[in-house]
C-alpha cells in the first residue's frame, strides 16, 4: 500500500476516451480508501490477589505453638484472609480472629492455665465425658470481645463432629464460645456439647487439620498448621490421659495426611510436652516461631504462584 499513480479512461459525449492521470492510494494497481484501524487490544486482566486461609490444628497445649506461627506472619507481612481452626487451634484462631492482631492473641494465650479450660467433675463422666466445658465457654466469653463470629476482625470457622453421623460441622457464624466449645469437646474427655438436635464433639475427629474446609470458604492459598502428636518418656496411666493420648496419636497420623493437601504445611517441634503442661508456653511458641520461619520461601512462591492453589 502506498501513493501512486493511476490511469483511468474518462469518456464524454462525442469525443474520444481521454486518460486522466489520478493520484491516489493504490492496492492492486487501482485507487482505494485506506482500511480502517483495528482497535486495540485490551490489556490482560490481572490475576486476583491470592485469599489466604490460615488452618490451625488441634494439639491441647501444644497448640500454643501456633501463636508463634502466627507471630511470624503478622512480622514478615504474610495477610491472613480467613483463619479455620480444630480443637485447640480453634481457640488460638478465636482469641487472634478477634482483633486480628497477634499481640492481643498472645497475651490471652499467655494467660491460660489448666484450670481455665477443664472443669473436671466425678458426676460428669455420666454425661458422656469428664470435662464439662463451662470453664472454656467462661475464658472464650472474657477474652473474645465479639459475642458472634461475624463481629471477627477476621473471617473465622471452627470445626466440630456430629457425634451421630460422623460429618464435619462447620460454625462459621454463631456464638464464638458455643463454636470453640464444641471444636475443643475431646471425646470421652468432654462433655459432648448439644446444638439443637446435634451432638457434637470435637472437629479432630474427622478434620484435625481441616484444609478442605478452608478451600470451600474461599481460601485459594492455605498455610496449614499440624502438631505432631506427643511422645511421652512413659505411657499415661490417668483415664484422662489415656484417652487423650490415644486421640492425639490417630488425629496426628490423619491430619498428616490430610495436610498435604494445604500449600505449605507448618510442623513445629514441640518435643515431648505434654497436651496439659500449660507452663511451658513460651517454649512452645519458639517452636511455633522457627518453624514459620523455616517455612517464609515455601508461603512466598505460593503466594507469587499465579491462579493461586498449587495443581
């Protein structure tokens, strides 16, 4: 395409065809009308941000770890978009999904004692466990400022088992203290605690490291918390801890499964404390901390991987 010459014959009445010499734009030897533009192409949309899910695990107070996980991710700017939690990482997940500020989470975590969360009662085992549970609804209520989880500075779910089907029951929406209650009621060491017509026990028993959960929240990235199960110097001997230990050894060999399923998967080393050694809590959050640290390269490819979850 380009200017140039053009011949045509021009006839008039009478006379011969004359050549006019015209100039013009010339494809194919003949004048024509430039082409119109295409429009431009519009540029590609971005990938929308990833929606990080923080999944906590259960562990009794082992899982205090878990505020050292957390510690970590606040510190190197990780955002966490929804936290869902199981037995005892239902209570970290509350008292942090409150505020949204490790700080405060921190300093209720550091508070509590055994006596807070076990109520142990002789009348109680007839009712289906030991442990009533109204201590932990009385810390949950004093240290957690919104009565429900849709008051949460961060979307959170806690999990629990109904006890007659065997199905996982999600409560991410509700009273904070009954969902927590209901997430931490260990079997045979727990009250069952009743929600309408359901029975429910703890969410260990069919999500100890509840990563499915997160994804059908809306999580397309999840970092996924699991602690190891105890290994005491001896075996224990008290009913409670009989029962106890034998749940934390099956829940720990299923959620290491199920945890693979997460993006990047946290095991802090928490040695051999024990589920109800609440004096060891610094130590433990340490652990927490080391292991998150250990784990930043792994959550930040995730984090960069477009489309978000891993294939």
């Amino acid at each position: 395409m380009g200017l140039g010459l053009c011949l045509r014959r021009r006839v008039t009445a009478g006379t011969r065809p004359a050549l006019v010499l015209a100039v013009g734009m010339v494809v194919g030897g003949c004048t024509t009308a430039p082409p119109a533009l295409a429009p431009p192409s519009p540029p590609p949309e971005a990938a929308p941000p990833p929606r990080v899910g923080l999944v906590l695990g259960g562990g009794g107070a082992r899982g205090f770890a878990e505020i050292g996980v957390l510690r970590v991710l606040e510190q190197e700017k990780i955002p966490i978009h929804l936290v869902v939690g199981t037995s005892v990482g239902s209570l970290v997940g509350a008292l942090y999904a409150d505020s949204g500020r490790v700080l405060d989470a921190e300093f209720h975590a550091l508070a509590v004692q055994e006596e807070d969360l076990f109520d142990v009662r002789a009348l109680a085992i007839f009712s289906g466990g030991l442990v009533k549970g109204e201590r932990l609804r009385a810390f949950v209520k004093a240290h957690v400022k919104a009565n429900s989880i849709e008051q949460m500075a961060v979307p959170f779910a806690a999990v629990a088992t109904d006890l007659r089907t065997g199905r996982a029951v999600v409560f991410d929406r509700g009273p904070v203290a009954e969902a927590v209650h209901a997430s931490c009621a260990i079997p045979g060491v727990f009250v069952p605690v009743q929600v309408g017509e359901v029975t429910l026990v703890d969410g260990g028993v069919v999500e100890p490291v509840p990563v499915s959960v997160a994804r059908r929240l809306g999580a397309t990235v999840v970092i996924a918390v699991a602690i190891p199960a105890a290994v005491p110097p001896t075996a224990p001997r008290s009913p409670l801890g009989v029962a106890y230990h034998a749940v934390t050894i099956m829940a720990a060999e299923m959620g290491r499964l199920k945890a693979q399923e997460a993006d990047v998967l946290i095991e802090p080393r928490v040695g051999d404390v024990a589920y109800n050694d609440f004096s060891q809590k610094k130590r433990l959050i340490e652990a927490g901390e080391d292991a998150a640290r250990g784990a930043l390269p792994a959550i930040r490819v995730a984090l960069a991987r477009p489309g978000g979850p891993r294939p």
